[in-house]
C-alpha cells in the first residue's frame, strides 16, 4: 500500500501545510486530554483511524491493484464504522481494535496489536472519526506532509513527561547530523535495535530518496521498504507508533512484512547484520524485567544478558546495547549510537568493552553532545562513530585515532527557550569530513585527535576526554539567562544522583565479583 506523493510548490508552502495539519490535529488532542487522555494515547487512537482512512482510500482508488483491496475486511473498515453513531459506533470501533490485532508479522498487525479503545465518550470519538479524520483526503497529501504532521505531534508527545515519553526521542536535528555524517546508501542495510518511535530510520530512508533517488530502479525503490530499514521496539504501543510512523512516511506495505519488530533485541544475538546502525537506546543504567512474585508483589528483577558474542556480562543497559550493536554490525558495516558518559569511563565491565571496541573495531569518531537537549533530565551523553574490521594481519587494534569533537563545552540549550537546531552542529558536520578520508581532517578548538596509545595510557581507558574550559565560569559578561543556568544545575545534580545510585547498585547487588567505584572524569589538564 503505497499513497501517492504530492509535491509542494516549495519548502515554505510545505512547512505552511505541516504546520497548519499539526494545529489541526494538535487543538482535538487539548479537547481529550481534558477528558483524561495523554498525548501519546491520543495519537495511538489517531494511528488506528488514520490507517482505516487510508487504506479506504486506497482500496477505492481505481489505479490501486486489486490485491490492496483486501488489506482491511469489509467487516472492519472505515466505511463500516463511519456509517455510525453514538455508543454503535464506539462498540464497533472495539470491535475492529480487536480484530485487527489479532495476526502477527504484518504491519497491520504490529499497528493493531493489544488496541485499546482510550475514547470513552461515544460522542468525543464520533467527532474524531466524522470531523477531523473523515472530512481530509489523507493519501493525497503526500508522504512529507502527513508524516512530518504526524512527527510533530509524536514531538509534543515527547513533551508529556508525566508519562515518561520523552524518553523515546531523539532530537531531530541530532538525529539529521548523524545521518548526514554516516551517509546512507541505497545498498545498506540499515538497523536500529531500540527504534522508539522510527526517527532513526525514517531520517535515513528520506536521505537515500534525497541523494539516490534518480539512480535507483523501480525494484531498488522497491526494496528500500521491504526490508532493508528495520527497526526493534521493546514497548508494543511505541512500535506502534513506528510502524504507523514509516508507514505515512511512506516505507513499507500495509499488508507487508512488519518493518518493527516487537521484542527484547537484547535477549539473543542477531540473526541478521546490518551495514549501517543508528541508534539511541534507552537511558537508564539497568536492565530489568518486571517480575510478579507468588505472594503478589511486583518488583523489579535485574537482568545481565549471558551471551557469549559479549564480552562482558552486567546489567548496564547501555554497555549491553553497545555490545549487542557491535554484533548487529555487518563486516565493514558502520555505526552511530547515542551513548551516556558512563560508557566512556565505567570501570569494570565497561573497561572491557572499550579495549574491544578500540582493539576489533575502528572507534574513529566521538561527539559530545551538551545537556539541556533530551527530555529525560539528567542526560550527559556523547555519539560514537565506528566501523566493523577484519582482524589485521600483524595482530594491532584497528583503531589507530579517535577524533573528539567537544560540542558540551560553552554550549547550552533548554528545550524551549535555546533548542538544539540543526544548524548548531554544522561545525561538528563540516569537520567530520563525510564521505572524505579522515587523513584530511583539521584539528581546531573543538575538534582534536587522540591516538590509540595515548587512549590506552588513560586510567581504565576512559575516553571521556576533556580539554576547553566553558567561557561563561570566567567571564561575568557572558553570564547566561537564569532559565538556562537553572536548568543546567537541575541536568547537572540529576546525572550526579544517577550516578550515586547506580554506585550504591552496584555496591548492594554486584555482578561477577566484587563492584568497582565510578572513577572521576578525567581531564587532559590534570
């Protein structure tokens, strides 16, 4: 099932059309959140009638073939549920959340799976599927309009922290830096075992379709959407939102093969490489499961992942994300992944799985990121770029320079008053050099190299290297607005807690042997 594309006149005219569809969907969201809905469900409820809108669409289309026809049972869809009204039409909406949920591996089906009517005034629901979904023609509006649409509420959702879903986004003008840098190719495969909500992914596919698009073939049109972007999602209604995602970006088939699956990528060693990772996998130091014990009560239970392509066995979510991506890697295969500082000089397991970072990959590229632009508080956090090499034949590390680019130092954002844009990490873009030998990198005040020895020679080999001192602690007339250093202070004693806490983890519940304390960062002045 894949709509037409309409192209707007240009990019401002296109952003007019986003922006006003965003509004329009936006102001409907205030009117149930004030009946108890939250963002997020919101938009789940938007992406099940939205996909029952669309495939009508599609199915009366006389240029659709015939087999789409078929992608929603008559029983089911949206003509069958626009035709009525009050509490008939809430239970048959019921009706068609559970039926569809019903199969497995097809995008309907991962769309559909475990829905749940959250709409429970009859004449709120009647509203949204006769006014706001019924009355647009949602397939004419093109790929990039109804995607970034829907992209820009899955944003403000990010924004509803009292349900913990700003944890699921990445900012997109990160997100478009490390996809510019990285490059896809219409010939990757491309891989993001903790997806959220599909950004990663749906970034890349519209740089190939940017760049490559007038030289690919049909069938290489074709199999950009059948398999070549995937995505893994832990938490059902966020694939949801993925699945939905990609597909009004328009990656992917209805009545195809699922693009998200639905699983722990962590629970057992791919089974399938990919040339290309991006990722941000979830904050949060541990891995954990929830358990229901015989008297009850629910708690908590660690997890550290017994797998033998790991080097290390903890609990440390993100050196196990780190880990299971340096499996997913194909050989020569490239990655970016979002890690926190923790992973650069964790001692213990995390010194284990730097020195195999550094000793089997080529670990060629760091860019730490400033605080104040993720929506979980507390967040320090750095991107690291590498690649999958062959064992050398005289037996020495395949990473021999790993470029630090420090974007923390002096910089500061807040969500809303100072947001990351992406034209703030043009500098970081500029001297990365994509698609140039590294060979023809300029060191700057930034931007410095660090060899493998000196990296090596470090305590733990802790690569959270520091050298430029924040400008604003010297100078009184560089003071910043008291929004900004609030929030700074507030980002600053999270992540310090956080790390207290995972400190005192350790110490109560260590891991193969006794727990080592968190070393100091470290900087190149002292």
């Amino acid at each position: 099932m894949t709509p037409a594309s309409a192209i707007p006149a240009s990019a401002t005219q296109a952003r007019t059309r986003t922006n006003a569809l965003v509004a329009k969907l936006w102001n409907y969201c205030n009117v149930l959140r004030d009946n108890g809905l939250s963002t997020i469900e919101y938009i789940e409820q938007l992406s099940y009638l939205l996909f029952l809108k669309m495939a009508d669409e599609i199915a009366s289309d006389p240029f659709t073939e015939e087999e789409a026809m078929a992608v929603v049972p008559s029983a089911y869809d949206w003509r069958s549920l626009v035709r009525l009204q009050g509490e008939a039409l809430e239970q048959h909406y019921r009706d068609i959340l559970g039926a569809l949920g019903k199969g497995t591996g097809t995008t309907l089906s991962t769309i559909f799976a475990e829905a749940q009517n959250r709409i429970t005034k009859p004449a709120l629901l009647e509203k949204l599927v006769k006014d706001l979904i019924g009355r647009d023609d949602w397939t004419i509006q093109g790929t990039d309009l109804k995607g970034d649409a829907y992209e820009g509420l899955l944003a403000k959702g990010g924004e509803d922290t009292k349900t913990g879903a700003g944890q699921y986004f990445t900012p997109r003008a990160l997100i478009d830096a490390m996809v510019a840098v990285t490059q896809p190719r219409p010939d990757d495969t491309i891989s993001d075992p903790a997806c959220g909500t599909g950004g990663f992914l749906i970034a890349a596919h519209h740089h190939i379709r940017e760049h490559h698009l007038g030289d690919l073939s049909r069938d290489e049109r074709l199999a950009l959407g059948a398999g070549r972007i995937r995505g893994t999602e832990l938490v059902t209604g966020t694939a949801r939102l993925a699945a939905m995602n990609m597909l009004l970006h328009g990656i992917g088939d209805a009545d195809g093969p699922s693009l998200i699956t639905v699983d722990d990528a962590l629970a057992e060693k791919p089974t399938r490489h990919a040339s290309l990772v991006l990722a941000n996998p979830p904050f949060g130091r541990k891995s954990a499961i929830t358990v229901v014990g015989n008297d009850g009560n629910v708690e908590n239970e660690d997890i550290a992942y017994d797998r033998d392509d790991f080097r290390a066995t903890t609990t440390n979510k993100q050196l196990n994300f780190l880990q299971h991506i340096m499996s997913l890697l194909a050989m020569n295969g490239r990655a970016a992944v979002v890690l926190p500082d923790n992973v650069l000089f964790e001692g213990g397991a995390g010194e284990k799985v730097r020195r195999r970072l550094l000793d089997e990959f080529d670990l060629h590229t760091i860019l730490r990121l400033p605080t104040g632009i993720f929506y979980a508080g507390g967040v320090k956090a750095n991107v690291l770029f590498f690649e999958k090499k062959p064992p050398r034949a005289d037996g020495g590390p395949n990473t021999s320079t790993v470029w630090v680019y420090d974007f923390r130092t002096g910089k500061h954002f807040t969500l809303r008053q100072r947001p990351l844009r992406r034209d703030d990490l043009d500098g970081f873009v500029e001297s990365y050099l994509p698609g140039k030998p590294r060979a023809e990198r300029v060191e700057s005040e930034r931007f410095r190299p660090f060899t493998y020895a000196e990296l090596m020679a470090r305590d733990k080999v802790n690569l959270d290297v520091t050298w430029l001192r924040d400008p604003s602690l010297d100078d009184a007339d560089s003071l910043l607005p008291p929004a900004v250093i609030a929030r700074e202070i507030v980002e600053d004693l999270q992540a310090a807690l956080a790390e207290f806490a995972a400190i005192a983890e350790s110490l109560d519940n260590p891991v193969g042997g006794a727990s080592e304390p968190i070393p100091p960062r470290l900087s190149l002045a002292e």
